[in-house]
C-alpha cells in the first residue's frame, strides 16, 4: 500500500459532516482500473480508495501484476513495465479487505468494480466481508435527474466543480467518486421537495451487501459458450431473451461485459434495437447465435 500524496482539502468539513451523519463509523469510496470489461476475461491492474472517518483521512494505493499482458494502456496509463515488479491480485486484495474491514463502500458505477474484485476474491479462494456497497452514479442520477444529462464521473465531477486531475487512475477517481455522492447528499439535504427528504438519506444509493454474492461466473451452459467468444471483441450477436417487450425473440446486442451480481449474472449489454445498455439476466437468455452476413 502505497502512500501517494493526494489533495484532501477537496474534502470540505461540509462534505465529512454530511458523510458521517450517515455512516458514523466511517465510510471508503474505491475504485479499479483493470484489462478490459468483463472479469471473467480481464484483471484487475490497479486498486485504490479514500477512507473518511471522524478522525482521519487514509489511502490504499496499489498497482497490480495481472499476470497478463496489458493492451488498453491509452485509456489509464498503466503499462506492462509500470506493474512488472506488483504484487499479485490476492495479495493486494488481502491488504485491501485489512484496510476496508466491514465499512460501507462506494463506487462509480459499483457493479463493476464490485463484480471484478468478488469475481477475483472467489478464485482465489478468498472469503467476502459483509460491507454495504453504494452507487454514487445511481445516486447522482437519482438526486439531479431533472439537472443533468449525464451521469458518467468526468461529466458529474464537471458539474459539481469537483477537481478530476487524472480520470481513469484509481485513487483520483475515488476520490471523485467519494465527493459526487457527498455532493449529491448536500443537494438533497437542500432540496425542498419532500422527494428528497432526509427519511431515506443513503438508502436511495444502497445496491447489495458483499455477503449476497454467491459463487460467481462458473462454466457457461453451452447455449451460451458464444458469449465467451463475442464478449471480448464486442461482436454483434442475437439472443432469445425471456422478458422484455421482445420476449423470447431474437434480438441483437452488442456484449460488453460477462458480469456476477448477487441477484445472478448477467450479460451486459448494448440493445442495437433501442441504443439502450442493458443487463440480461444469464439464465433467462435461452439461444445465442451469430448474425448471418
């Protein structure tokens, strides 16, 4: 663990007053930077976090040997040299569950970084803690939604005038992160609209505890071994869904991402149909096929 220098007085008293109301005992937002998309292909190259308590303000910083080569360095800047020397991913999870304990911890986009880091935690045979997650993109989305067009870290940071120097480096984007959901409590808490009252507070950002998961991304049935080879090229494809307004037609998607979540896995999704990402539930897909030329 790393003690890389970062700017805490972006962290105002407003923001440690707001987030210590709902989480007294202390709360960390995190954030990783990994090979690709979908953990069931890529891994993890990079953990950091900011946590906040009454007392203090500390860090986990750590790059990670993926034991695989890097390909997608011009999005964060992490090269094959930068983390040839790195621990390995479970020793660097080990000291991040140390670090974190059983605080609540937030995330942009949190069934990502959530997915990848349970996803490495089971294969390294490693038991989950029972922290709370939350979402400080559902809960922007939810707090400025008659604001804001979108809700992605670097147009949210823009919008809050919240500081975001290196966007896709782990420890700068929790921090970020950290201070869009303060943020969006203190727009709440201003907000007169009794939509936005205190009764609910943090529960509106709550997605799942760590203790739901269960053994993620086993073997794929064979109805969906075409996945394994389509996800992570983003090839187009058709699969029969059981739901939805198209409900067991074929459909076409372009896969993003195979992900584990506590209520199931799912296919993560863009529907050329409506332009819209989804997530697809694994065991409601019934048929994958390729698109005929």
């Amino acid at each position: 663990m790393s003690t890389k220098a970062i700017d805490f007085t972006t962290i105002t008293e407003l923001d440690k007053e707001v987030l210590m109301k709902h989480f007294p005992d202390g709360v960390i937002a995190f954030d990783t930077e990994t090979t690709g998309l979908s953990p069931l292909f890529d891994k993890i190259i990079e953990i950091s976090a900011v946590k906040v308590t009454r007392d203090s303000i500390t860090v986990f910083d750590q790059l990670i040997n993926p034991s695989i080569s890097i390909e997608n360095s011009q999005f964060h800047g992490i090269s094959n040299e930068m983390v040839k020397d790195a621990p390995n991913t479970k020793s660097v999870l080990k000291d991040f569950q140390i670090f974190c304990k059983d605080l609540p911890l937030i995330a942009h986009n949190a069934r990502f970084d959530t997915g990848f880091a349970t996803y490495e935690a089971f294969k390294n045979e490693m038991t989950l803690g029972e922290n709370d997650i939350y979402d400080s993109c559902h809960f922007a989305r939810m707090v400025f939604k008659n604001e804001a067009s979108k809700f992605g870290l670097a147009y949210m940071t823009k919008y809050l005038s919240i500081p975001l120097y290196n966007h896709h480096r782990a420890l700068d984007d929790s921090l970020a992160a950290l201070l869009v959901f303060s943020r969006s409590l203190l727009h709440k808490k201003k907000e007169v609209d009794k939509t936005w009252s205190e009764k609910r507070g943090v529960k509106d950002a709550f997605l799942f505890n760590l203790k739901d998961y269960h053994q993620p991304l086993e073997n794929l049935p064979k109805r969906l071994e075409l996945l394994k080879e389509h996800t992570p090229t983003q090839i187009p494809l058709l699969i029969k869904y059981k739901g939805g307004t198209m409900k067991n037609e074929f459909r076409e998607v372009k896969p993003v991402s195979l992900l584990p979540l506590p209520m199931g896995n799912v296919l993560y999704a863009l529907c050329l149909r409506t332009n819209i990402y989804k997530n697809y539930a694994l065991k409601k897909i019934a048929e994958v096929k390729k698109i005929e030329d």
